[in-house]
C-alpha cells in the first residue's frame, strides 16, 4: 500500500471512529481531552462538532496549523509521560472522550508509549467515557468495542465499565 493510500485509510478510520465517538456523548458530561496536536487536524474536527465542550489538548509543541491551534488555558505542553499523571489528578473520573493519537514512525516505541499512558487515561475517564487510540489500548476497566461500520483499518476504541 502506498504511504498515500496509508494516510487515507488512517485518516478515513480516525474521523468515521470520532463521529461515532460523537454521537455518544449526549447523555455524558465532562471534556474532550486531545493527546496529540499534531497539525490540528482531529483537534478542529471535534471542536467544530462539540461546540460546547471543553476540549484540552496535550503535546510536546505546537506545531499546528494557526488556525487549530487551542486558546492557551487548554493547550497542556511537555511530554506525555509527564504530563499525564498530573492530568489524571486533575481530570479523575471526568473525562467524557479522549481521542489519543501518540503513533510515530516506530511501532515499538509508539505501543510501548500508549501502554504507559493507558493507565492515566483509564483514571481520567468517566463511567462511560470513551477512548479513541491509533495504539492498542488495554487495561481493567475498559472495554474494548468494535470500530464503526466502514471503518477499515487499525484504530481501537474503548469505553470505560462503570466503577
């Protein structure tokens, strides 16, 4: 498969799992935590979609395009790994959706990354709340789902069981 055809997919996968992701929020309250800026494209998606949530968005710099770049009393800069354990505290059982888009070019530090992670985000998540991964999620607590219905590709969704 060409890199071009790669990125379709993926980015195909990620909004058809976010839109779904979206029409489940109705009845759960809480904001949309971002890990993963990147150019701000999921970022602009969501926040056009949940006008009225609070979505925080977490990444070492920004370096998105200016127009999806988050006010700054939501933009959480420095590594994840330090930034999650603090958001854990701050977000315990609050958190309506996060969408975590942590991949690189190199698989093995990139699960190994999201692994670290799962943690924190599972303690961030509400009853209910939903987990959108471009990495494997797996921890007590969450219970895996199936992507959306012409959804290909390697994305992972879970949803937090209740406490």
């Amino acid at each position: 498969m060409s890199r071009l055809d790669s990125m379709i997919r993926r980015l195909t996968i990620q909004r058809a799992s976010l839109d779904w992701a979206i029409t489940q929020l109705a009845g759960l309250k809480g904001p949309v935590l971002e890990f993963g800026l990147g150019n701000g494209r999921s970022y602009d998606h969501l926040r056009e979609h949940l006008p009225n949530r609070d979505i925080y968005v977490f990444d070492r710099h920004v370096a998105a395009h200016p127009d999806c770049i988050p006010p700054a009393d939501r933009m959480i800069l420095g590594d994840f790994n330090d930034t999650a354990p603090e958001a854990a505290k701050r977000f315990a059982g609050q958190v309506a959706l996060i969408h975590a888009d942590v991949g690189s070019g190199d698989h093995a530090a990139s699960r190994a990354l999201a692994a670290g992670l799962v943690p924190h985000w599972t303690a961030m998540l509400a009853d209910g709340g939903l987990i959108i991964a471009d990495q494997p999620i797996q921890a007590d607590g969450l219970e895996p789902l199936p992507l959306p219905e012409g959804a290909p590709g390697r994305y992972f969704i879970s949803r937090r069981v209740k406490r």
